[in-house]
C-alpha cells in the first residue's frame, strides 16, 4: 500500500506517493512550498508537482481538488 503524504513539506521524502504519482526528487523551493519531479505511475510520465504550505487542512482539501483538476 502506498505512503501517504505527510502533513509537514520538510518530511516529504523520495519514493513517496501523492495519487497516481511517486515522488523523484525536489527541484525546487519557495516562500510557499516546494516543487517536486515525480511519475506517473500509469504511463510512466515525469511531471512536476508543486506542495503548498499550508496549516488549514480545510484550505488543503480545497488545493488538493484544485491540483487534480489541474492534472488533467
């Protein structure tokens, strides 16, 4: 079964699952998140993600259906 994500950015780690994707590396960092390579599982394609920072986990559901929405 797959990892789930961890509440904090700073524990996010390689190797990881978020949905259909397994986390690679982190290629990037900002004042509200980070920017993480990862595959698609399915068909094998790399896509960048990008983790905001957030305390809410209201607001987090809401940024987790935007981001599925986005992936299409």
């Amino acid at each position: 079964m797959p990892e789930s994500l961890p509440l904090y950015l700073r524990d996010i780690r390689p190797g990881m699952h978020f949905l259909k994707y397994e986390l690679l590396e982190q290629i990037g960092a900002g004042g509200q998140g980070v920017v993480w390579s990862a595959q698609e599982r399915e068909i094998s394609r790399i896509v960048a993600i990008k983790f905001l920072e957030t305390a809410d986990k209201q607001a987090q559901a809401v940024s987790d259906k935007v981001f599925e929405q986005q992936g299409e």
